[in-house]
C-alpha cells in the first residue's frame, strides 16, 4: 500500500541520517550534498503532511531525533515496522469505509426508488407457495432437487449453468444464453450466491432471488444493474469441481 510504503521509507531513511540537538536555519544550499539533504528532509515532510494529516510535528520531530541518537526511544526499533503497517492499515479502512458510506447516501438519493422496488417485491414474494427466505434474507424456489453432494464451504469450486435477470426481467448475464456453463469458487461471487449454491445437491436447480444487500448494494453493474438492485437467478448445480 502506498500510504504504508511512504512512512516506512521515512522511517528508515531518518535512521540514516544524523542532526544536532539544536536545527540551524540555512538560507541556501551550498553543495550538492546540502541539497539533498534539503530535498530528502522536504520530501518526507511532504509524505507526512500528504499521507498523515493527523500528525503530531513535536512527537514526529522527537522520533526522528530519537531514531538518530538511538536513545530514548518510546517504541522499539524492531517493532516500529509492524506497528505503522497496522496503524495504517486501519486508517486506510476507516478512509475507505466512509467513501464508501457517502457513495451509498448519494446512489440512495438518486436510486432510492429501486431500492423500494426490491422491498416491496422480497416483502410480498416471500409468502407466496414454495418460496422459502433465509436468515440474510436470501429468498429461493426449489425448481429440482439433485442427488449430489453439496459444496463443502465458501471455498468450494463449482460447475453451474445461471440465468440472471432484474426484477424488471430484463437479462444481465445467462451462462444459459452463452451455451457454456461457468466455474467458479463460491467466495469469488456476490454473497447470496455464496450462500445460496451451498444449500444445493448437484444436480438441483433453485430460483433465488437475492436482496441487494447481499447482491452487489449501492454499485452499479452495467446497464441492467442499477444501484439496490434485487437479483433474480436461476440456478443449476452441475458439478463440484473440488
């Protein structure tokens, strides 16, 4: 990750170097040696300044000092390394989990009509005959019962032939239409196929119809995949491949 890459290289690039205890104000750059020590000083404090506004400058000031004199340290060199690639690591998720929140409450404005749609469907689909609804919310129709083993988990690779459409039924995706059925590990697919092909024996064919929360939320897939979007599949498991 870039953020991470950046602090530790001027973690190590400060362990290089060494300063008094005392900074002196140059006005200009004599040597070749004096500017680039001058870049590399303003180099890191622009990845500090761009990376981690949050900074403290009196503790990263101190750190550095400390890392130069191997004194005093208040973090053990040997554990510097993996504590900024976790610390950042959390940041990076913080960022991305409120980027993401604040695209959901846009694509909600604008397609939050869908999202009703797909409500009032699950809502009144739910009791009509055969239909049977998950704890997630996962909805499915028993079209044939196969024999077969189930898959063994979310790791399991299968065989299956699918048919997708839009509650408008308008066709995404048809492994059917393509006349080649698709492989694939179930953790490499939307939730509610995860955990929908699981409940299957090979040779079953189930119908489901799966909420937008385990569908692919507030992105849009194309043009017949809006954001919320209820997906509608079928279904048939034809081979476990491991």
């Amino acid at each position: 990750m870039k953020v991470i890459k950046s602090i530790l290289t001027i973690a190590v690039v400060a362990s290089m170097f060494s300063c008094g205890n005392q900074l002196k104000e140059v006005k200009s750059l004599e040597t070749e040696i004096d500017s680039a020590s001058y870049a590399l000083g303003l180099d890191m404090a622009l990845k500090v300044k761009a990376n981690f506004k949050e900074a403290d400058r009196d503790l990263f000031i101190q750190g550095y000092k400390n890392g130069i004199d191997s004194t005093n340290l208040l973090i053990n060199a040997k554990d510097l390394n993996g504590f900024l690639r976790v610390f950042f690591q959390k940041q990076q998720t913080a960022k991305m989990k409120e980027k993401q929140e604040k695209a959901a409450k846009v694509a909600e404005a604008k397609f939050g009509e869908n999202k009703k749609a797909g409500e009032d469907f699950l809502a009144e689909n739910k009791s009509k005959k055969g239909v049977v609804t998950t704890a997630s919310g996962l909805q499915y129709i028993v079209i044939k019962e196969g024999k077969g083993a189930k898959p063994a988990g979310p790791t399991t690779r299968v065989k299956v032939h699918y048919h997708g459409t839009n509650l408008e039924g308008k066709v995404f995706d048809s492994s059917v239409d393509k006349g080649t059925p698709a492989e694939f590990g179930l953790n490499q697919v939307i939730k509610g196929w995860t955990e929908g092909v699981q409940l299957m024996n090979v040779g079953s064919k189930y119908k489901f119809f799966i909420p937008q929360e385990i569908a692919y939320g507030a992105q849009q897939k194309g043009a017949n995949i809006k954001p919320f979007s209820t997906l509608v599949f079928e279904i048939e498991l034809l081979d476990i491949i491991k």
